[in-house]
C-alpha cells in the first residue's frame, strides 16, 4: 500500500525529531528553555525579520496542542501536534534551512 502522509507531515516529524535532539537531554525547564533558544538561534537566518518579534521577550512554545494516542496495537506510532504560532515560524525556517520551499514543501 503507497504511502498517504502528505509531505508536509513528513517534514513536521523532521523537524519535530531535531528539535527533540536538541533538547531531550535537558535537565530542568531551564535549560529546556535554553536548548530550544540555541535551536532557534541557529534557524536565525532564515527567520522573516517581520516575524523576530513573534520570538522575542517570551518563553518560546512550540507546540499548541499534542497527542500521541495508541494504535490498535497498544502502540504509540500515531502522532498529533498542533503547532503554535512560534511553532510555525520554527518550522519555516527549519524548512528553508534544509532548502525546502515553505510554501509547497518541495525543493
């Protein structure tokens, strides 16, 4: 059976799992925060400079809403987010750092 993902859910997960690399061995909120800064901070050049104000003065959120509910095997492999606001920035900018158009998620 092909494969029916769309490919921007393909790339979310991508982009999901570097920010987990980045972040998952992170000992405290703190440097959660921390980590997740760096991540962005790294993703900088590819950031629209109308939306640096988006990321500034808070406590960046990636995710609005997320659910990892079981298959009907017991497993988790279903995967759910929502992205917030700086969410989608993040991932804009991931995308066109790995030289995928955000808007048609293709090169």
């Amino acid at each position: 059976m092909p494969c029916t993902t769309p490919p921007h859910h393909t790339l979310v997960l991508h982009c999901i799992g570097d920010v987990l690399t980045h972040t998952m061995d992170t000992p405290s909120a703190v440097a959660y925060q921390q980590a997740l800064q760096r991540f962005l901070t790294d993703l900088a050049p590819w950031v629209l400079a109308a939306e640096v104000a988006t990321l500034a003065g808070h406590a960046l959120t990636v995710f609005d809403a997320g659910e990892f509910p079981p298959t009907a095997e017991g497993t988790d492999a279903t995967i759910a987010v929502v992205l917030s606001p700086q969410g989608i920035i993040l991932f804009r900018a991931w995308l066109c750092r790995q030289g995928v158009d955000p808007l048609l998620c293709s090169s």
